[in-house]
C-alpha cells in the first residue's frame, strides 16, 4: 500500500453518536458509518433515521442529520449537504474541480445517483442504507461514497467509482484505501437461484453461502480487486445489519418498516496558513 497504514474500521461515540470510522485517513477526507443510536426519532425509525423517504417525521430527519455532521466536524458545511435520490443504479456523480458545482450535484441528484465522487472541500456527501452496502473510498484529495445494492453490485459501481475517483482525484489506484461498511451478511440473505446465478456468473462461486444465500461483501471485494486495488487495501465493516438490529437498521429484518443509516463524507477544508483544518473529528 506503498507506505500507507492498513485501513480500518473502529467503532466510537461522537457527540453522542455512534460511527464506525477510521481515523489514520492520509490526505483530508474524514468519514463515517453512522449506527441507529444519537437521534431523536422514535418507534421502528428509533433513533438515528437519516432516511428521508421512509415515512419519519421530516423534522426529525433534518434534526438525525445535523447531529450526524456534528459527529464527524462538519456542522458547518451543512448547507452544500449533498444527498442524491437513490435508484439502485449505477450514476456517479462528480463534485469538485473538472465536475459538476455543488448546486448542479444537488440538482442533478434528484434525477438519481448511487455514488458521488467528491473533491471540493467543504461539501458533505450522505448516502444511506437498511442492508445495501455503503462503500466509502478515500483518495488523498479526495473520496467516493456509494450505495450498493444487488442492482448496484451486479453493475459493478463500485468500479466505476474507483475509476471515477482516481481520475478526479489524480491520483494512483494504490492511494485508494476502501471501506465496506455494515450490510446484510451472507447468512442472512437468502436470493432467488436465478438471480445467485447472475452473481455466480459474473463473480465466481465464492459469492454463493449455502443453497441459496448470497455474499455482497465477496462480490463487491472481487470488484475492487479485478480492477486493480490490493487486498489489503480493503476494510470490511464484518457486520450483518439483520443480525444486529441493535446496531442498524435492517429492511428485511423489520419487514420494510425501519429507518435508515449512512455513510457519511466530507474533504476538510485548509485554513489559509496551510496549518489546520476547520472541519475536524471530534
């Protein structure tokens, strides 16, 4: 990893907030995996829903996400939030120098995306999920936040997201560090044989667990590798979020009726002096 730290991913409270993170990130990306606790929503959305699509009160959701960019150091940003429709597709939007401004992101977001690569400091970039995979993939100048679905991983966006990043972020591919967060695990998804044969075909049979279960992680990490990342370049959350409703919040475990968590991004912002930073991890 040419010099770099092994990635990683530990879990901590901030502001009362809990994240799965890693803070050794080379370069100015800070970023999180938001867990369900912090919040001020109730019943099946209790307590950290950053969804804004899933029935919560609208209020309440704008209040999970001031407290969600508070965890990580970018209150102050939260005016450039980007946060696209999500459409199980494979659109990466581009944010920064050589792409779109933050007001075009915000716009062409509601036309649908699952990824955005972001290398403007300043602008906070959320996607969430209730047993998709968050990916976060950070650069030195740099990051991609992405929402991987069976549509999106079957699509390989999570390819077409590293690609994205390492060329606006001009970097190497071996700068990439990649973090899987927390998804359905493998054993407690169970898929049609039809569509565990698309998954079979195009990443071999290490994404088949069992008769019928698929693994999200191993198709998403033979991506990342088929295109150049190093294993040990690869954090993996190594948490089913329909095991742990404690922890997340999960689609199939509740019957559809839940909240949603995130995964959370931002590129500090250099103060004039070159010396520090405004937006920092607490």
């Amino acid at each position: 990893m040419c010099g770099m730290a092994r990635p990683r991913l530990e879990r901590r409270t901030s502001q009362g907030v809990t994240l799965l993170g890693d803070t050794t990130c080379p370069g100015g990306v800070t970023f999180a995996f938001t867990e369900r606790t912090g919040g001020v929503s109730s019943g099946c959305y209790a307590s950290l829903n950053l969804g804004d699509n899933c029935g919560d009160d609208p209020d309440r959701v704008l209040e999970n996400r001031r407290r969600a960019l508070d965890a990580i150091g970018a209150l102050g940003c939260a005016d450039a939030l980007l946060n696209p429709r999500q459409v199980h597709g494979d659109t990466v939007l581009h944010v920064g120098r050589g792409g779109l401004s933050v007001e075009e992101a915000q716009r062409a977001g509601q036309e649908g995306a699952d990824a955005v690569v972001c290398t403007q400091p300043g602008v906070p970039v959320l996607l969430y999920c209730a047993d998709c995979v968050p990916i976060v993939l950070t650069a030195p100048s740099g990051f991609a936040v992405i929402h991987s679905g069976w549509p999106g991983t079957l699509a390989c966006i999570s390819k077409k997201a590293l690609i994205a990043l390492v060329d606006a972020a001009q970097c190497a591919l071996g700068d990439v560090r990649c973090y899987i967060g927390p998804h359905v695990g493998r054993d407690d998804y169970e898929v049609s044989e039809d569509l565990l044969g698309r998954f079979e075909e195009r990443f071999g049979p290490q994404v088949r667990a069992g008769v019928r279960n698929l693994d999200l992680d191993a198709a998403i990490t033979s991506t990342l590798i088929g295109a150049g990342v190093e294993p040990d370049a690869i954090a993996h959350a190594g948490v089913s979020t329909a095991a742990n409703t404690q922890r997340f919040f999960s689609y199939r475990a509740s019957g559809g009726s839940c909240g949603r968590h995130g995964a959370l991004a931002i590129l500090r912002v250099p103060q004039p002096d070159g010396d520090g930073i405004n937006v920092e991890t607490r």
